[in-house]
C-alpha cells in the first residue's frame, strides 16, 4: 500500500514539473514578443528596467565589487529623476551671442573711437548709495559717473538716472534739457515696488521717461544681479567638477533675511520650512533663522561668504517674489553659481533662469510636485556622485557657450549708448533686426522714448507676480 501511494506521488509530481516547464516556456515566448513591441506598458517597464542599471553608474555600492568593503556596503536606492531638466552642457550657442561674436570687431573698433568724455549723472542714487563708480573705457568708452548736481549744466553730460525709491516732484530737475537721456532705475521686483512700495507709477509716467534700468532682460538698459565677469573667471580656471565635489563635504545651506515683508518672502519660507519637516537636512542662517553666524558674519559679496558656500553641494536660491518677469538675485548668480554650489531655485519662471544660466547649473523646485518629491532628489544626488556632478559640469563649458556672453550692463551700457554704440540690444527677448529702433552702431545718441511707463512695468508683467 505504502509502495502504491509512492508511485502515485512520484507520478504526480513528474506531470506538474512537466507542465510548469510548459508554461515557462509559453512565458518565456510571450515576453520575447512583448519586448520587441514598443507598447506604452512595455516601454514604462523597459524604462524603470534602465533606472535600475542607472544605480550602477551614479556610483551605487555594489557590495560584489572588487575592492568594495562589502561589510560596509549599502544597497543601491530607486534613483529619482528630475523632470524636464536637461543635464548635458550647452553644444551650441544662444543665437544674441552668435550675434555679438559677428560683430566683435566692429565693437572694438567703435569703442576705440569712444574717446571724448561723457558724464552719466545720477539724480537720485540708490537708496542714497553714492559709493563712486568708475568704468573701463575700453569696454565701455569713456565716461564719468557723478552724483554732482551741477554737472547738469555740463555739455558733457548725456544722461541722468533716478532709482525709484525718492522719485518726487520737489526732486526733479527744474528744467529739462531734451539732450539728455532720462533714465527710470528699478532693481525691486515689479510686485515689490507696486505693493510694498506703493508706487503707481502715475508721476514717474507723466516724466516722460527716455528709458528704463532694471533686472529685466528687456529694459532699455539691463541692471540685473547676473554678474557674468565671475562665471567667466570660472570657466578660464582649471576648476573641474571631480575637484569641486571632493570639496563637499555638506549637504544644502539657505540665508535668508527678509521673513514675510512680501508675499513670496512668506511663501518662500513656508516652503523651507516644508522640507525641513520631511528631514531633509537644510542648514538655516540669516535674520529669520535667528543666527546670523554664517561664514562668521561676513556679508554676502566678501570672499569668506563664498568659501563657506563652496563647502555645500546645494544652495538655496528662494526669492520673495513669484514669476515676477526676470527677477532672478543675487542669490542665484554670486551666492550659488559664484560660489561653485548648485543652486536649487524657486521664484522666476523656469524659462526666465534658462535664459541666464549654464545650461544644467541648477534645479528648479518648481519642477517637482511637493517639497518631499525635491527632497527625495537632492537626496538621491547627495548619494550619487556621477549624478550630482552633472550639475557641476557647467564650470567646463567654453565662455561663449553662457547665455548673456558679451553683454554689457549698467553703467557701462549706458555710456556705450552715449557714444553711440547700442549692440547690447541683441540681447534683449525682443530684439529683432528687421524691426529693430535703433541701429547698434551709429554716430551719437539715438533717441529713445518710454511710450508708458505703467504698462510696460506693470502691464506686461506676469499676473502671477501680483497675486502672491
């Protein structure tokens, strides 16, 4: 009996083996089928199948690889990939510097031929800020810049700049030479000066301004905070991104200062304060941390600031204003990019920072669906070199290969345009040759005109920027 039940058994166990071989390979024919298909399904599989070999090549540990402790060896996590960031560094030109390089020398030719002295008088500085300003003449032409009010009498001088912060009646001109260029200067987000400032703008546009200076690309005269001159210093150094990252040795760092004067200062610090909570591992400085010991209290522009940024791998780069048009600070270009961290950005559009920026230099925070998803990412870079340093590989572009190469700002814009050299209009989102205004070369000063002063700084701005 016990012989009986022995065979059966053996007997069935021989039929199921012989029928699981069947269905293997019925599985094994069915896949090959599927996997030269290019279905939705099989490729969303075939995806995920190559972020899994991904872990590999962004420095996972492998416990089985030769001379890894595999004691000490941690398993390899599921890689988050940032949506719609392109990493590869720039191959080609933006088309204004491909422009500007077409017309290098005419530019070095006319800027040797600037040689008469022009004066570009500041009415109303700064907030007060009358720290003197000199200009290189060779890239600029020769111009002085005064805070002196009687220089107005000056048939030197061609051009007058009022910052908006003391623009008044009683601190006008009291009469008006038509020679002269008056200039309306802004550096404070269009949000910052309608709503926390109060200014409509309603005088300022009866002045009938000859031109504006701001952060946007798209002022006659560009005053933005993108200082090019040191990503250009970088880029000629031997600086590569294998050196930088053994320089990390933290994780991420925001300063921060205003709190709450604005709306997006409040957002932003409620999005900070959003990733603490998910254990992301954000060191705090600044007036709304309550510590201002920060490279040991050393202002933002000195070299120790610097040096203290470079030691983390992310810094954050938050401004206190929403899709205000190019508002882009400071803490994008000097404190993140000057200072070899990669800045993680929150503020102006995405396409606003690809316009100014190396091309794959930062992470834009809006690009993810929560705090905790760009969490989980600078995580996943802090843990993957090869990975991380794909946001480094900016630092060994060719200059020319950064957006706004060329481009001349500020003070020395405006003495160049004195002397009638205006090719930095290339550079403008609105510039088009066929239609343009103004020639780029001319023999003196071409007329300019502000047609209304509210609509260009407040009507064509974004809605966004006033609803925050």
């Amino acid at each position: 009996m016990d012989r009986d039940k022995s065979f059966l058994f053996s007997s069935k166990c021989k039929y199921l083996a012989g029928f699981s071989l069947v269905v293997v390979l019925i599985e094994i024919y069915f896949i090959q089928v599927w996997e030269s298909t290019d279905t939705g399904f099989a490729q969303t599989l075939k995806s995920q199948s190559y972020l899994r070999r991904m872990k590999m090549e962004y420095n996972c540990i492998d416990p089985a690889e030769p001379g890894r402790n595999s004691s000490t060896a941690s398993p390899c996590a599921e890689p988050v990939v940032a949506p719609t960031t392109d990493l590869s560094p720039a191959s080609k030109v933006s088309k204004a510097v491909q422009k500007y390089l077409t017309l290098r020398d005419q530019l070095e030719e006319h800027l040797k031929k600037a040689t008469e002295k022009k004066i570009i008088l500041v009415w109303v500085p700064m907030f007060d800020d009358t720290t003197p300003i000199s200009i290189n003449a060779k890239n600029c032409g020769n111009c002085e810049v005064t805070f002196d009010h009687d220089k107005i009498s000056d048939e030197r001088t061609g051009a007058l700049l009022f910052h908006f912060d003391k623009i008044r009646k009683n601190n006008m001109p009291s009469t008006r030479n038509p020679k002269h260029l008056y200039i309306y200067w802004a550096r404070e987000s269009s949000a910052t000066v309608k709503i926390y400032r109060g200014h409509q703008l309603q005088f300022e546009n009866d002045v009938n301004f000859n031109d504006t200076m701001t952060y946007r690309r798209d002022s006659g005269f560009c005053d933005n905070y993108n200082v090019m001159d040191n990503l250009i210093d970088i880029l000629e150094s031997d600086i590569t991104p294998e050196k930088l990252l053994q320089e990390k040795t933290k994780l991420a760092v925001a300063v921060v200062s205003n709190c709450g004067d604005t709306p997006g200062a409040r957002i932003r610090m409620r999005k900070l304060n959003e990733i603490i909570g998910y254990g992301f591992a954000l060191e705090r400085f600044g007036r709304c941390f309550h510590d201002k010991s920060f490279a040991n209290g050393n202002l933002r522009e000195t070299l120790e600031f610097h040096l203290a940024v470079r030691q983390y791998k992310f810094y954050f780069s938050f401004e206190n204003s929403f899709h205000c048009k190019d508002y882009i600070t400071e803490k994008f270009c000097s404190n993140a990019l000057g200072s070899l961290a990669v800045p993680v950005v929150w503020g102006a559009e995405k396409s606003d920072y690809e316009a100014v920026a190396p091309t794959g230099s930062f992470i834009y925070a809006d690009d993810f669906a929560s705090m905790k998803e760009l969490a989980d990412y600078l995580n996943y870079l802090d843990s993957n070199d090869t990975a991380y340093m794909e946001y480094l590989r900016w630092v060994v572009m060719k200059p020319e290969q950064i957006p706004q190469y060329g481009r001349s700002t500020r003070y020395c814009q405006i003495c160049r345009a004195l002397h009638g050299i205006n090719i930095d209009d290339i550079y403008n989102p609105e510039y088009d040759e066929s239609t343009w205004e103004r020639p780029l070369f001319s023999d003196g000063v071409v007329p300019r005109t502000v047609q209304n002063l509210i609509d260009w700084m407040y009507g064509e701005e974004n809605r966004e920027c006033f609803r925050h």
